[in-house]
C-alpha cells in the first residue's frame, strides 16, 4: 500500500514541476515577444522623429568637404 502512495506521490510532483516548467517557459516566450514589441515601438519613433526633422538634419556631416 505505501509503494503506491509512494509512486502516486512522485507521479503527482513530476507532474507538478512539469506544469512549473510548462509556464516558465511560457513566461519565457512571452517575455521575448514583449521585447521585441518594444524595440519595434522605439525604432518605429525613430523613424518618425527623423521624418519630423527639416531637409539635411539628422544626416552625416562630411567634415572635409
């Protein structure tokens, strides 16, 4: 009778840290999209605020010429 408690028990806790693992990696994922959902965000302001400049702001300036 112990044996199966015992095998119940730690049939229970493998499935118990494989949920934890299911959601952490999970987490993970979602933590990388929203990553990149702000870096998108900031060059998409970039890109804007570079077409609000006026003509020759915001580009390279040749020193030597």
């Amino acid at each position: 009778m112990s044996d199966s408690i015992a095998t119940t028990a730690g049939l229970l806790a493998m499935s118990g840290a494989s949920t934890q693992q299911a959601l952490a990696t999970e987490m993970v994922r979602q933590n990388v999209q929203s990553d990149a959902s702000i870096v998108q965000l900031l060059e998409q302001g970039a890109e804007q605020a570079k077409a609000l400049l006026a003509a020759g702001q915001g580009t390279r300036v040749d020193r030597f010429a």
